[in-house]
C-alpha cells in the first residue's frame, strides 16, 4: 500500500509539473540560400559558401545562435520582427563561430501560433560595396605563382564526376615523386588594416593536408606567417567543402608591408601513397 502511495504522489508531480510548463511556438530555419546583389559594384564570383550557422532576434532581443537547420521553442504567439544574421565556423575550429561580416541580415515579420511550426528558408547576399580578389582557374592564367623548388604541379581539370562550378578546378596530385608545392596569389593588391575584416575563402575536396600562411612585402621587408592547417579527409568520405580563414590580425600586424598575399603550401603527408588536392574558387574578400 505504502509503495502504490508513493507512485501516486510522483505521478500527480509529474502531471502537476506538465501542466505547469508554457506552450511554445515552433520556428523552423531551413539552411541559408546565398544569392546574387544585383547591385554589386564588382564581380563576386560563384556563390559557394557554408553559412552554417544563424544568430536570432526577435523584436529586437537576441534568442541565440543556432546551427542550421534548427527549430527553436519560443514562448509567445502572434506577429513578430525577426532578424536572422548569417553565422560561420572560423578557420576551421567548431567552437569559434562569429556572425559573417560580408553577408546582409534577413528581415521578416513572422506570426507564431501556439504548439504549431513556422518554417522559413532565410536568403541573405553579399554586401554591394565589397571587394574581391579571385582565382577561380577559369581564365587561360591563372593568378598564382608556383614555387620553383615544388616538385608536384597545380594543374586545371574538368572531371564532370568532381567538378561542380564553371568549367574548370586546381588539381594538385601527390605521390613520392611529385611530394610538395607551395604557390602563392599573385593579386598585388594593398589590403587593408588597422583591425579592418579581410577573408580568405575557398572550396577544395581533398585526402592530403595542405599549410595556408599569409605573406607580407614591400618597403624592402618580407615577411611569411604560417597561418592554418586544412585537414585531410578520407578517401571514401571526401566531398567538396568550403573554409572561412579569417585574416585580419595576419594583415593588420605588418603595418608597413603594403602588399599581402596567400601562400598554400602542401607536402605528401603520407610516403608510398598518392593523394590530391581540388580547390577552387579562392576568394580574399574585403571591404
């Protein structure tokens, strides 16, 4: 008799505590769709990109950050302002996300209901103003230069099984013979500093590691900073995926360099096997 007492009190805890908790609305957001600005004052390249991740408000208080796709519980009904800002994960790192600087915000007035779900596929792009510098190894050369003690080859391949975007993508192949290259862009372009947000982005589907370090000249000073390592991935698993490599200490702590470039650097990883790595559509971004 004690025993059926007890499970009594429990369940009329339970129930009590049940009825007690607030009813929510749902709100699905789908992945973000990155689209063209028709008013872009320069060209912007193919719209690859991995914004992963949202940041939430809601009549002008923060819900949060989110990976995506998510559904959150809110506790309210009825129309409301929401601003979705795109989010990424930074150099590679899953504990360091950061709002994407170069993206606009998606606005909507969404109405919730009660114990029901509200789906929205959010649409952001580029920022009009912005500036980019690309290699996306489509034109007859390529915006780079190889370094003359690299045995292996930057070459350009159209495989339709690997290619996803124009007509051509970097191929660099690795075996013992052909066991390291390092090529640096050739943009020449003064970036800028002071604390001021420059990207490094590119796609790439690889099995071999591959060494990204910033490089500084000018003034008759050169300076070369090793920067991240993108790891390799299986070979059964490889996909195509895109990095986010954040710049802006690397170019901001040479002041008196005025060029800045980006160096990859890649050496077999493992002796007496073959390996490769694809990029394409090498960006630095800026405003």
């Amino acid at each position: 008799m004690k025993h059926i007492f007890t499970y009594t009190i429990v369940a009329l805890l339970i129930f009590s505590c049940a009825k007690d908790q607030p009813e929510v609305a749902w709100l699905k957001i789908d992945k973000w769709d990155l689209v063209a600005n028709p008013d872009a004052e320069n060209p912007q390249g193919e719209l690859s990109h991995n914004l992963n991740q949202v940041f939430v408000n809601m009549d002008g208080k923060s819900l949060g950050m989110y990976e995506l796709p998510a559904k959150i519980p809110i506790i309210g009904d009825g129309a409301h302002e929401f601003v979705l800002i795109p989010g990424i994960i930074v150099n590679g790192i899953g504990e360091t996300k950061k709002r994407y600087p170069f993206a606009e915000q998606f606005k909507e007035i969404i109405t919730l209901k009660k114990n029901d779900t509200v789906s929205v596929s959010p649409k952001t792009r580029y920022y009009s103003a912005l500036n980019f510098l690309i290699e996306d190894f489509e034109s007859p050369s390529m915006q780079v230069d190889v370094a003359t003690e690299s045995t292996a080859t930057l070459g350009r391949s159209s495989d339709p099984e690997i290619l996803v975007w124009g007509n051509k993508y970097g191929d660099i192949q690795l075996n013992d013979a052909d066991s390291s290259i390092s090529f640096v862009t050739n943009f020449q372009t003064v970036l800028p500093k002071l604390g001021t947000e420059v990207f490094l982005e590119f796609d790439y589907m690889n099995t071999n590691s591959m060494l990204t370090s910033t490089i500084a000249y000018g003034n008759g000073n050169y300076y070369e900073n090793p920067y991240i390592i993108v790891a390799p991935q299986e070979e059964n698993e490889a996909k195509w995926k895109h990095a986010y490599i954040d710049l802006k200490e690397n170019i901001s702590y040479h002041q008196t360099t005025p060029i800045n470039e980006v160096q990859f650097t890649l050496i077999l990883d493992e002796l007496g096997t073959s390996k490769y790595f694809y990029i394409d559509n090498i960006k630095l971004i800026y405003p």
